[in-house]
C-alpha cells in the first residue's frame, strides 16, 4: 500500500494546529473556521499526518492568497502554506 496525500493551500497561521495539534496562538474565531474545515474533510483526510515542503534550507514558501482551500469556511484573504495532508484509504480522493 501506498501512502497519497492531497495538497491544500491554507492559511499558515493554521501551521501549528495542523502540524502539532497547538491551538494556543489562535483565535476564537480562527478556531471556529479551523474546525469547520476539518469536519468537512474528516471522511477523506487524516489530520494526524501534515506535512509543509519546505526547500532544503528548511524555507516553507508563502504566498498571498485571496482564493485559497479555507475560503469557503469564512477565512479571508491570508498568507498561505501548501500542506500535504494524508488522504484516508477509503476515501473517494484516494487513487487505486
């Protein structure tokens, strides 16, 4: 089996929930948009393995970013990561 993984630009402020669980330099409201966009996906990704490519110098590239995957759950214009996040076996993403 092998492991495929779906790509999503999203705010980088979400860097640390996302990749270690820490929600402590959110606000209520980020937290409230957060945790929209995780219900949406929770049948097709699994939010325990993230990952942000980074270059070899360990630099994440940002960019500005007004249409971006947060966007339908309330989040503005922002800078933004890509993130690789793992896409569940028995998801419909998930490519045989």
């Amino acid at each position: 089996m092998t492991f495929q993984y779906h790509s999503l630009y999203l705010p980088s402020f979400w860097g640390s929930a996302l990749v270690n669980n820490d929600y402590s330099g959110l606000e209520e409201e980020d937290i409230k948009e957060l945790n929209l966009f995780l219900d949406h996906w929770q049948d097709d990704l699994d939010f325990t393995i993230v990952d942000v490519p980074a270059d070899r110098n360990a630099y994440i590239s940002s960019s500005f970013m007004t249409y971006h995957d947060a966007k339908d759950f309330g989040v503005l214009a922002c800078d933004c990561w890509e993130y690789k996040i793992l896409i569940k076996p028995k998801s419909s993403l998930y490519s045989n």
